[in-house]
C-alpha cells in the first residue's frame, strides 16, 4: 500500500451523519465533555467523524487539529469546526504525518485521550 491510503466510505458516513445528527442524549453529552475536560493548549483529535466532540472542547484550548480520512464526515467537520469557539482545523491525514508543530500536541485516539506527548 501507498503511505497515503484513499479512505471513501459514503454508505457509512451518510448513516453516521444522519444518525448523529437526530442524537440527543444527554448521557452521550456527558461522556463527551468528560472526553474533553481539563484539556488546555494544542489538542490533535484522530477520527474526528463529522466534529461532535467540538461543541464540548473548553476555553482552555488554544486550537485543534482534527483528522478526519473519510471525506464526506471531513466536510461535515469542517463545517461543524466553524461554529465552535475554540479553533479548530480540520485536515485529510496523508503521507504518513500529521502536521503538529512543536510536538507538544495532546492526542485524541478514538474516544480514549492520551496525555501530551514530548
């Protein structure tokens, strides 16, 4: 396989968008902002699906990088992205790197946070 891998799953990400959209959980709320709270600074978010994880980011946060492989859920972030406080850029993820500057980025794999990475 190439290093950049073509990533199209429209079926699925029509669903997912569809169906996130008429989500109103108040659990699904909670357990996103628990994702977020007590991140501060520069924050990388993998997989960012069509950004529902943005509304929930704190003050603290200085920007976000978020990838996302699929392009329909990208485009979805992307507009999701522009209605948030904390800024937010959302990116295609290609020839193997991610663009962190500084390497002091947090990381968001999925929906498990790591802590900061040197």
């Amino acid at each position: 396989m190439s290093t950049e891998e073509r990533v199209n799953h429209p079926l699925f990400a029509r669903f997912y968008i569809r169906a996130s959209s008429a989500r109103k959980l108040p659990e699904e709320d909670a357990h996103r902002r628990a994702l977020v709270v007590g991140l501060s600074g520069r924050v990388i978010e993998v997989g960012a699906g069509n950004g529902l994880n943005f509304p929930f980011y704190p003050l603290t946060v200085e920007r976000v990088l978020a990838v996302e492989p699929e392009p329909a859920l990208r485009a979805a972030a992307i507009e999701a992205a522009a209605e948030q406080s904390v800024p937010i850029t959302v990116v295609a993820p290609g020839g193997g790197a991610t663009p962190a500057p500084g390497g002091r980025d947090g990381l968001a794999a999925g929906r498990r946070w790591l802590p900061p990475q040197p």
